[in-house]
C-alpha cells in the first residue's frame, strides 16, 4: 500500500517526462538525470509536458510502486520558478498538487517546529 507520509522526501522532476516511461524508465530518469537513488526510499514525481498526467515513483523495500492519474479536464499547477533537475515538495504540496490547488497562492502559516540541530 502506497501512503503519502509526511516522514518521506518527494521530489518533482522539473524536465516533462514521457509518461509511456514505466518502472524501469523512470528508475533510470532518477538515476541518470537526478543523481539520485531510486531505492533510496524518497518517492519521485513526474510530469508530462502538458501537465496533464502525474506518475510518482517509489521504492518501498521489495519493489517499486508506480501511482498514476491522467486528468480528464484541467492540468496540474506547479511552482513557476525554475530549477535545474528536481524541487523537493512537502507532503502539503504535492497533496495539493494532486487535488489541482496552487500553491504558489498560498502561505502557510507559522506552526512550531523541533531544530534538529538543537534536540
């Protein structure tokens, strides 16, 4: 079962992907193009072009899980500033991201927090 956590990282891929990529594709988009480690735990999201089809990538300790959704009418809103290769979402963002809010609007709102540094 795939459950969005708030103790996982996710990361979403700036460059548009070609949603025919399946497990192996992707795994090769986060090793390749990301520097990053696709069993590492984190879940990786990717976008089409038109923002129109979403698919996170995740390795949850057996295998990969792949979530996928293609909206019927609209696109998914995402940060306008550009980076690179990758912007790490919050949990919250990529919540929103998938029920198509903008959370560029947005603020958060000032709540407490440990410093790791710190505790």
């Amino acid at each position: 079962m795939f459950g969005f956590s708030s103790k996982l990282r996710y990361f979403l891929c700036c460059r548009p992907v070609d949603m025919r990529n399946g497990f192996d594709g992707l795994a090769g988009i986060v090793r390749n193009y990301l520097a990053k480690d696709p069993i590492s735990g984190d879940v990786f999201v990717f976008l089409n072009k038109l923002r129109t089809h979403i698919k996170l990538l995740y390795w949850d300790g057996d295998g990969f899980v792949l979530y996928y959704k293609r909206l019927e009418k609209g696109r998914y809103k995402t940060h306008r500033a550009v980076c690179d290769l990758s912007h790490e979402l919050k949990r919250e963002e990529l919540m929103m991201l998938l029920e198509g809010l903008s959370f560029d609007k947005m603020k958060k709102s000032k709540r407490f927090k440990i410093d790791q540094k710190t505790a």
